[in-house]
C-alpha cells in the first residue's frame, strides 16, 4: 500500500507510543521512515526501536526550538529527497495544569500546552509541504482526542489544546489542499502510553470503555496504525480536513 513512499514519525517515546504503533505499521505497509526523537535522553530507545525496520533514520527534534526543526527536515530532504507522508503525534501539558481545576490554569501552563500540542502541526506542516510538493503531494496525520469538544475531568487545558488542533487540521487543509497535500486527524480511545497511564483513573476509565463503548474493548496503538494507513494511502486520495475515530465507536454514545 505504501510502497516506495517516504515518511516522517515524530512523537516516538518508547515502545508504547502510538507514534511507534504508526510508525510500524507504516513500515509494515511498504514506507521508509525517518523517526524524530525529543531530547538526548529518548534517542537510544528511538535509535533501537527504529533500527528494528529497515533503511529508517532517527533525527533529534524538539519542536520548542526551531534550529532543530529546520535541522530535521535539511536531513530529510537530503537523505530522503521528498517527503510523502508525516505523522504528528506530540503533546504537553505541565503536570499541574493536569491535576488541578481547570480554571487555574496559568498562562505559561496554557502557553506551553498550545505550543506543544496544536502549533507544533502549523509548523510542521509548514516545513513539510515544500518536501511534499516535490513528490506531488503528501499526507499529514495528527493525534487527537474525544476530550476537544466535551469535558474530561482533569483533561484540563489538554482539551482546548485538542480543539486548537482539530481547527488547525481544518485550516491546514484548507491551505495546502492545493498542493494536493491532505491534512487529517485520528481520534483514538485511551491507551496506556507514558502519557496515557501517568493519568490517574486511567485502570477505570479502560473499564469504563469495555462496558459501554459498541465494540466492548479498548483501542490498541496498532489499531490507530492501520487507520494511520489508509490516511497515508491513495485509499483515501478525496479525504482531508477531517478527525477519523479509533476509539470502538466510543464517541458515539450518550450514555
Ligand atoms: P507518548 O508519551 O508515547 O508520546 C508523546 C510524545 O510527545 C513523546 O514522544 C514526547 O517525546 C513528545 N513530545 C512532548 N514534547 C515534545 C517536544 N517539545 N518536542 C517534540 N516532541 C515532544 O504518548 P502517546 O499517548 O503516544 O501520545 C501521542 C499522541 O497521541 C498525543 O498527541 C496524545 O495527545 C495523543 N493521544 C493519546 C491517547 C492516549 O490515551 N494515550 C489518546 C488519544 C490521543
Ligand atoms: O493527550 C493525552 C495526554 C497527553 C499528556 C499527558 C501528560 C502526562 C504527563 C499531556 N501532558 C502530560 N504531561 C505530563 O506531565 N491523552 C489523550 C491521554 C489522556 O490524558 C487524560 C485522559 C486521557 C485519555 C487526562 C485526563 C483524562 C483522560
């Protein structure tokens, strides 16, 4: 399905990350990757990880700092000639901006969470397209969650930071259309990542999921890999600007 295509996995953590579940699927499909890692400290385990598939690069890039970003896709360009497909799967919140009511949310801790999580994908984005543009298009993919448009206590300042990104997957769609490059959003279901388990109540949230969502279980990062599949593939050529569940048809429930 992606055979000869070239592709860009920012967000790997370790081997839970949803990035990776991505990035092996993407691999698994036929697609050359080049994984980003954030800080000296992750880039063994995203060197280890990435070294399992063939012919991948691992490039540091903290997106806080822009010589990094440039720095990343000069490789990419360099090592890969083009880009086809970049998958963003980033987010931050301070701690605290996560444990108390949202209404005491500082700036720095808004600031900081908008950055990271939803202007991050306009920058990317934006560096990505003229690579995209040499090979006749391309496809971004973004991670997001069901807590942008309704509350999930504690999801805080993660929420409005999702919504952020959810208008700037529209707006980026809008923009770079055009350049026959889509822009999508994937919608998973919890999952017990590092950023997903240091949440407390994550154990009854999975519970609460198996009982109520239509496919009675939780969603694995495989699962968003595959959707991420067909996002990146020509199986999905006329769709863009739009935020796809994987989260067992959770969504669709009241109650
Ligand atoms: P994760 O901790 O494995 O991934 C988060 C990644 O963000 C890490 O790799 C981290 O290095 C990276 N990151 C943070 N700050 C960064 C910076 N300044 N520069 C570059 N990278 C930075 O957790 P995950 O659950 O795989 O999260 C990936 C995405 O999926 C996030 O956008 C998250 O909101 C989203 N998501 C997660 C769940 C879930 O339940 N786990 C559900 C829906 C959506
Ligand atoms: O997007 C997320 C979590 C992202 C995240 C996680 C952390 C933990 C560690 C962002 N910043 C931080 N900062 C830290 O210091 N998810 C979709 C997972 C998640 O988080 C929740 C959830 C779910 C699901 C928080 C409350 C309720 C549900």
């Amino acid at each position: 399905m992606l055979e000869g295509k070239l592709g860009m996995v920012f967000g790997v953590a370790n081997h839970r990350s949803i990035a990776w579940g991505i990035g092996q699927a993407l691999a698994g499909a036929g697609a050359r990757l080049a994984f980003t890692y954030q800080g000296d400290r992750l880039k063994d385990t995203v060197s280890d990880l990435a070294g399992t598939l063939s012919g991948s690069l691992t490039l540091p890039c903290d997106v806080l700092d822009d010589a990094q970003v440039d720095e990343a896709f000069e490789r990419v360009d360099r090592e890969f000639g083009g880009l086809d497909i970049l998958v963003h799967s980033i987010a931050f919140a301070p701690r605290e901006a996560l444990e108390n009511p949202f209404v005491e949310t500082t700036r720095d801790a808004f600031n900081t969470a908008m950055d990271i999580s939803a202007y991050s994908l306009v920058q990317l984005a934006r560096k990505a397209a003229p690579l995209m543009e040499k090979r006749g298009g391309g496809s971004i993919i973004t991670m997001t969650y069901l807590g942008s448009g309704r509350v999930f206590p504690k999801y805080n300042v993660m929420g409005v930071a999702k919504a952020a990104l959810e208008a700037s997957v529209r707006y980026l769609a809008s923009d770079l259309g055009p350049r026959n490059i889509r822009v999508n959003a994937i919608s998973a279901g919890p999952i017990r990542t590092l950023a997903g388990r240091s949440i407390q109540g994550f154990t009854r949230m999975e519970e609460h999921v198996r009982e109520v969502a239509p496919l009675r279980r939780n969603t694995e990062a495989g699962e968003v890999g595959d959707v991420a599949v067909f996002l990146a593939s020509s199986l999905s050529r006329n769709v863009t600007g739009v935020t796809l569940f994987c989260d067992s048809g959770y969504h669709a429930m009241g109650m």
